[in-house]
C-alpha cells in the first residue's frame, strides 16, 4: 500500500531548505516580512577630512601654494598681453576734448576707435570697417603736431575737385548731403564760409598750407591731391579743420570711432555754481533740490552709443 500523503504539507527537499508554501499565487516562496527599524542604516554623510591629515599633507607638499602663485601671476600676465594687443593693433580708446565735432561728439566723450580701417589682418575684434569714403569719422595725427590726435569727417577724396559755398561742401559743383552738419550763429568769415579764398588769409591759417592751397586752384576749387584727405568738423562754424592746416595724408590716419563707451559729463558752471561742482556733475534737478552726483557725473544716454 501507498504511504497515506497529508494534503497541503510537503517535505523538505534538503535539510535545512525551507518549506514551500503550496497555497502561493504564483507558487513561489513568499518573502519573510523584513524589520527595517532592525537594519543597521549605512551613514552615507560626508565625513569631514581629519585636521591632522590635512596638515600632514600640507607638510609634505610646500610646493602647492607657490605653485598656485605661479599660476596666478600667469593668468595676469596673459590678460595685460591680449590688452596690450588690442590697444596697439585692433581699438584703442580716445577722448574727445573740443566741441569742433559737435552734436555727433561731445566734449567729454570716450571713443573706441577700429585702429585696422582698411586692412583685412586676421584676428579681428570687430567687423572690418573697409576703405575711407566721404562722410567717415577718423581719429588722425594732427598734421602741424604729429603727436597730437585729432577727429574730424571726410569730406573730400583724393582726385576730387572742391569748394565751399556758404559752408556747404561742393564736390564736382555738385553740393553733397551732410545731415551731420550744424551751422550755428556766428560771425561773416569769407575764408571759413566761402573756401578756398585766395584773396586774404585767417590769422589761423598755417603758412605752409596757404602756399600749398593756392598752388592747388583751379578755376575756384581745390584739387585734392592722391593719398590726401580734407576733412571738417560737423560744428561747421566753429571747426579748425584743412580750411587752415591742410590735407590729412593717409598715412596719418589712425582708425574710424565704432563706439561712444563713455561719455564724462563736462558742463559749464552756472552762474553762482564753482567749476569743481560742475564738473562734478552735481546740479539742481527740476524741483530745486541737488541732484545725484552719480547719476549726473556722466551722459549715460550715451553710452554704447555707435559713431555715425
């Protein structure tokens, strides 16, 4: 006779298995409950580095902090040789001191000017700003002192024949458009308004560059001669310009200003007002009361403002 088998109860396989509940689902073992609160949790915090150890190992490396010193004093002097590369080859700044360019510059406004106008030499900072043409605004090296900077705009080209009827500019005969070009209230001067004049000479005009001009008329107007600039203030009547020193040679010509990166607020005391608070910028705002020095120090709608 077959042993009797009790229903629901199986025998071990192997001693020491445990036994197989029959009546699972899925006739897997069931997982016995697990008490987490019994789990010795693992202290994943970050654990701070022994004192002992970190002086130990400063000991042993002096080296390190020279060595962060050195880097340091690298980094300074790459950033004072890319400065110095782009002062002397691509922009450098200038300051505008008379109001001969007014309203375009302002006294007291700071350019950056594109030092490489017309020559494609890579790398360049800014977009190339290609050849002079008429209308340009030009930082040059003042003809009678060379070491001097001056800003004007072109308003002759080399090969062009040019004259001046009360103060506007005719190229050919033909008189040009300058929208730049202010004409404030002054004086009857013949030889500012009606260039060139060969009958009498402004007390301001350069000997040489009289002798040279007269050389150069014909049948009324000035003949420009090749690699020479004139050039004249937007102040058209209060601008020293080629009417009295002569032509700008292209050699002389340092760059176009592309930006207005500041502007030094520089106004005339008024009446009962020191100079040392004007050029503060400290003034009475619309109700009487002081204002801001801060905020009247600087023309700050200028600003990043673009040399048209």
């Amino acid at each position: 006779m077959s042993p009797a088998v009790e229903t629901g109860v199986r025998p071990a396989t192997e001693a020491g298995a445990p036994a197989r509940d029959l009546n699972s689902p899925d006739g897997l073992d069931s997982p016995a409950p697990v008490d987490w609160q019994q789990q010795p949790s693992e202290d994943r915090s970050l654990r701070p580095l022994d004192a002992t150890a970190n002086q130990s190992s400063s000991a042993n490396h002096p080296h390190l902090h020279h060595h962060s010193l050195l880097q340091a004093f690298q980094s300074l002097l790459y950033i004072i040789i890319v400065a110095l590369f782009i002062i002397t080859f691509t922009v450098q700044p200038f300051r505008i001191p008379s109001a001969s360019m007014e309203p375009t510059l302002l006294v007291g406004d700071f350019l950056l000017v594109d030092k490489l106008t017309g020559v494609e030499v890579p790398p360049r900072i800014f977009p190339p700003s290609g050849a002079i043409q008429r209308g340009d605004v030009i930082v040059f090296h003042y003809p009678i002192d060379p070491s001097m900077h001056l800003v004007k705009r072109v308003a002759g080209l080399p090969g062009d024949h040019l004259r001046m009827r009360d103060g506007h500019v005719l190229i050919d005969g033909h008189p040009i458009a300058e929208p730049y070009a202010v004409f404030r209230p002054a004086l009857p001067d013949l030889y500012r308004d009606d260039f060139p004049h060969t009958i009498s000479a402004d007390p301001g005009t350069d000997s040489r560059w009289w002798i040279l001009m007269r050389s150069l008329i014909t049948n009324g107007e000035l003949t420009i001669p090749p690699d020479d600039y004139f050039v004249l203030g937007d102040n058209r009547n209060n601008s020293e310009d080629s009417r009295y020193w002569g032509f700008v040679p292209q050699a002389d010509i340092v760059g176009k200003p592309i930006l207005i990166y500041f502007s030094l607020n520089t106004a005339a005391p008024t009446p009962g007002q020191s100079s040392a608070v004007a050029l503060s910028g400290i003034s009475a705002g619309r109700d009487g009361s002081p204002a801001s020095p801060i905020a009247s120090f600087a023309r700050w709608d200028r600003i990043l403002r673009i040399v048209r």
